[in-house]
C-alpha cells in the first residue's frame, strides 16, 4: 500500500477508549488531507504488509515519555533484522553493514520518526528499494499537554494552595458558593489525572477529546519525519510544537505542505526506479512494530 500512515494497533492503541481511537485516526487523516490519495488506519503489527512502500509511515504508541528511546531501540533492531533476512531471501548482492546510515530521527519532547529510504544497486545491477522507518509517539505527552494548558502549568498543590488561600480570605460558604470554586475542583480533577496517571477511560469525555487531537499531531509530526527528516520552520512540522493550546501548531505551514507533497512524489518516483523491493515485515518474520 502507498501513502498509508499506520499506527500500531496494539496494546496501547487498544488501551484507549474507542471514541479516543477513532478520533484519533480521523484527526491524523485530516492533518495529512493535503497530500492527494493519502490513509491512516489503525493495524495490527501481524496484518502488516510485507512491503513498506517508501510514501508509507508508521506510528507506535507508548504510555509514558520514558518508553519512547525503549521503543525505537527494539524497532531499529528488527528491522536491521528483517532487511538482512529479506537480501538473503532476494538473492541479491548488497552489504548492509557499508550502506546503512543512522536513521534515528530527531527526538522531540514525547516522540521521535526517522527514515532511511534508498535505491541501490547490488553487485548484479539490479536497482533495490531499501526501507526503515519509524515513529513513536508518547500519549503521556498529549495528555500532559492538554493538562499543562488548562492549569497554565500550576501543580495539584499550586491549586489546592490556591484553594485555602481563597477560603481563607472570603470564608468557606462564600467561596464554595462560587463560580470560582467549581472551577477549581474542576482544576483540581485535572491535576490528579496526570498525578495519579490515571487511564484514559477515566477522564471527562471532552478532556479526553482533547487529548485524542493532541495525539494525533505528535503522531502526523512523527509521520512527517519518515518524509522529512528535518523540521520545517513554522507549524506543526517545526522542532517541538506545541501540540495544544497555541494555534500556529495546529498543523502542518503551507511551505512544509508543499514540501512534504513534493518529497512524497519524490518518494514514489524513487520507489518505481527499483526492480526489486525488500521486505521490511517478512511473513516468515516477527513484525518490528509487535
């Protein structure tokens, strides 16, 4: 399949409501709607195609931000795996150890994507597609960025702190008589959220809303980094967005727009230039995504 962004269903994925995960893919899908022909669908690793088409990206979710650097290590490895296993089942003449370039990617705050998509030609002279690729995307981030902006950056003791100060100064009955004091058990609700670090499913629908669109552009910023590894100047595609809260992040700039459209078309010109393609998720192999 070309031009498909998949994001891992898997443990984590499953693990969201599933209002969160189908807004999740419809949010991500309208970030890359300017790229003619273009899907996202949630997959499960084993139903992956063998071929990963190099207008492809991948996308896995983690829990934690902590979980991001684990996840990209055990992909890399796989796949370096899988297209050493996949040379073999060609036959073709090709050394990966003098062609491999790092494709770590760029780390932002909560996620990180990174590519290498060669043509080479081994020894025989035949033209050979190469592709790694991945994303991670960290839902903690998201939901720390939902919370972050809510609180403007104050801690659950900042506003209980707040609290007492208030009740101390206009007296209990007056201050919980207040506009102002639903808005702080309101505060104080979000605050324990990501304190607690509690599931997903537990939130207020519209908080977790919120978090499924903030998701979803760690996850096109991730994506984006399988096209272009560098970030772009404004927008969603610029180094560490604010995935929340600040509308110039919101979603991809017009150049990068453009860009990204032409790299993709660059990309599938790239692709068609080879006679062979290597697996990246060989049927007789474990998925790098599982």
């Amino acid at each position: 399949m070309a031009k498909t962004l998949f994001i891992v269903d898997d443990e984590v994925f499953q693990g969201l409501p599933g209002a969160v995960q189908k807004k999740l893919v419809a949010e991500t899908k309208k970030l890359f709607s300017f790229v003619p022909g273009f899907t996202v669908e949630a997959r499960k690793p084993a139903l992956f195609p063998a071929m990963i088409h190099f207008t492809d990206s991948v996308v896995m979710l983690v829990g934690h931000d902590d979980e991001v650097d684990a996840a990209v290590r055990q992909i890399s490895r796989a796949e370096d795996a899988n297209i050493r296993f996949s040379i073999k089942q060609a036959g073709v003449n090709i050394s990966l150890d003098k062609l491999k370039q790092s494709f770590s990617g760029d780390p932002d705050k909560g996620g990180v994507g990174g590519h290498w998509k060669p043509v080479v030609t081994e020894g025989g002279g035949k033209k050979v597609s190469i592709t790694m690729t991945h994303g991670v995307a960290s839902l903690q981030a998201a939901e720390q960025a939902v919370v972050e902006e809510d609180l403007h950056g104050r801690s659950l003791a900042d506003i209980l702190k707040q609290r007492e100060k208030k009740i101390h100064d206009k007296g209990m009955a007056r201050y919980f008589g207040s506009h102002e004091a639903l808005v702080s058990v309101r505060e104080e609700m979000e605050a324990e959220l990501m304190t607690k670090r509690k599931p997903l499913k537990d939130w207020d629908k519209g908080l977790a809303d919120n978090v499924a669109t903030a998701l979803a552009r760690v996850v096109a910023h991730e994506a984006r980094h399988q096209y272009i590894l560098a970030h772009s100047a404004k927008g969603l595609g610029a180094d560490s967005p604010r995935i929340w809260g600040d509308k110039n992040f919101e979603e991809f700039d017009g150049t990068d727009k453009a860009n990204i459209n032409n790299k993709i078309n660059q990309l599938t010109t790239d692709w068609g230039s080879a006679v062979v393609h290597l697996e990246l998720c060989p049927k007789e192999r474990s998925s790098p995504f599982e």
